[in-house]
C-alpha cells in the first residue's frame, strides 16, 4: 500500500512533496525509511550494479556528520571512474566546494543514478552487529564490497579567518544534548585560569560561558573547516565536529559514553585523536560498546554522562593537548 500523504503531518506532507518534485526519478533502497518508500515516484531497488552508471547524484538530506561520512563513499566511486556529487540541505552546502551542494544548486537532469542515502546509516539503531562498528563501514554492506577506503579529502575553498589566538576548539553540546553531552564548564575554567584560548562551537555561541579567553564566530560549514584545520586540537562528542576533523585531519579530544570511542574514531586520519569514555566512571553494563540512544541499562538517564569524573577529564585533556 502507498503512503496517504493526506493524513501525515503538514512538516512531513511538504517534505514528502518537496522529495518528489524535485527528484522524480529517484532510486531508493530496502534500507529507505518507510516514508519515501511510499511514493509513487520513486523506484525501489534491492541491489544496485554501479558498473551501469557513470553519472551518480548522492543525496543525503539531514546530519552533518552523517552527510561527511558520505565522502569515503564517494571517492570510492570517484576511484571507479565515474563522475559523483553529493547533494544536501542548503543548511550544510559547503560554499564553492565542486563536489558538495544543497538543492536546488544542482540541475538534477543528466544523472545516471540518483541515489537517496537517508537510512542507511541508521540502519545500526535496528541491528546490534552494525551498532558495534564504525558507520562508515556500514556502506562497505550496502555496496557489497571489502572496504570503500578511507579518503575525506574534498576539495573546498580557503578563506581567511581569525582566531584572535585560539589554539584550541571545544564543542559546548552534542547533536542531542542528553545524549552527547557532559558538563565542561570545570574544564573550561581550568583553561581560561591558564590563559589558553580555544574557539567554542555551538550553535548559539552567545549562550555559552562568559569566559575571557574564549573566541566565538558563528559560522556555516566552508568556515568550520578552514577553522579546524589552522587549530591544533577539537574537543567534541560523537556529533558533526567529530567529522569535520576528519576531512581537516586535525586531532581530536572525542567525548563518548553511549557509544563506543574505539568505534568513533577507527577510520580518523591523524594517528594523535583519542576518546575520553565517561563510562570509567560509572558503572554501566555496555562498557564494551555502548547502548547508543536506546540507554536501557541506565532507562535513558545517560547515567555515563551525569557522572563525569572533571579531575580525571582535565587531567587527561591538558595532557593531550601538551602532546599536539
């Protein structure tokens, strides 16, 4: 049966209609969210033979650091010989970036193959065995092969910023504040106390702790990534920052407690990036890998990240940071 777009929320009926406007032709997989596979405009595959295609539009809507993961896969495709953009939410186009665009800077005729990725990665909410390992590596299932490879790189534009000193960039909350973040305003004390400047990224930065040596610049994502790679470290949660310094190779302090730090940071490029596990702290039952979202030992207190050990976190920070 197909989807009534009729009875489902307004927000959903325009972004269902807006999907199919724009991309009439779109493939989808059994990995598609429920939703899109309704439509009647779009074709739902099982397998996809990229041998057929030289042409391929990847479209993944929503994430940041889920939109970032999709670059492995594309220059996987691009070491095929075939021709590959990635399209997106106007919210995360890179400015000036050849291969990265949000709609509708792409005209969408003329692709062999375009492909909507939105799902796939999630797929790990639903099966226990691809929760426990990097999401990148959940496309080497989807495309059928050993490894996609580990290349970030894309090419995006330099331009000047200012850091008026900062050496050091620190995420003030996750994608999802209960769920990727901790308290670091005794951290953050400790290094003001120090005179050590660091670049705050947040989303509404004037919220954030008055401290005299912080540096704040709200900025889009062609920004956060000519920021990243001048700074010589990034303290962040298993969130979007995570990823960006992974196309900026710059190292980084990843804070994780739901999930796994080992898996986080398996496929980062610069050898110096490390996870701090709030678990140690706490006694949790899924200390190997974490339960994600689900937080079922703990009935979604995120007890791993109420009971952080600030001794143990600015201790371990500072050192990692005299290390870079």
């Amino acid at each position: 049966m197909f989807l009534n777009i009729s009875r489902q929320p307004q927000a959903v009926q325009d972004r269902l209609f807006e999907y199919r406007n724009l991309y009439p032709n779109e493939v989808v997989t059994d990995y598609m969210f429920p939703g899109i596979k309704g439509l009647k405009a779009f074709k739902k595959i099982r397998k996809i033979d990229f041998s057929k295609y030289q042409r391929i539009l990847l479209r993944r809507g929503h994430a940041l650091g889920d939109i970032i993961m999709t670059f492995p896969l594309m220059n996987y495709l691009k070491s095929l010989g075939k021709e590959v953009h990635i399209n997106t939410n106007t919210r995360y186009e890179i400015r000036g970036a050849s291969c990265i665009s949000g709609k509708p800077s792409y005209k969408y005729e003329g692709y062999d193959l375009i492909l909507n990725l939105d799902g796939i990665l999630e797929k790990d909410h639903l099966d226990k065995k691809l929760f426990k390992v990097n999401r990148v590596d959940i496309y080497n299932k989807f495309l059928n092969v050993k490894n996609i490879g580990n290349d970030w790189n894309i090419d995006y534009p330099n331009i000047d910023v200012d850091l008026q000193g900062a050496i050091i960039g620190i995420q003030i909350t996750g994608s999802k504040e209960k769920y990727k973040s901790i308290d670091l305003e005794p951290l953050m004390s400790e290094l003001d106390n120090r005179g050590i400047k660091f670049y705050i990224i947040d989303s509404n930065p004037d919220s954030c702790f008055p401290y005299k040596n912080k540096v704040q610049m709200p900025t889009d994502v062609l920004g956060l990534l000519n920021i990243f790679k001048r700074l010589k470290g990034i303290l962040c949660f298993d969130s979007g920052p995570l990823w960006i310094t992974h196309v900026t190779n710059t190292p980084a302090f990843a804070i994780v407690g739901p999930t796994s730090g080992k898996k986080i940071i398996a496929r980062h490029p610069n050898d110096k990036s490390v996870f701090y596990d709030t678990k140690q702290d706490f006694k949790c039952k899924s200390k190997k890998h974490g339960c994600g979202e689900s937080a079922q030992d703990c009935n979604k207190r995120f007890s791993c990240l109420q009971n952080v050990s600030h001794e143990r976190l600015i201790t371990e920070f500072t050192n990692w940071m005299e290390g870079l």
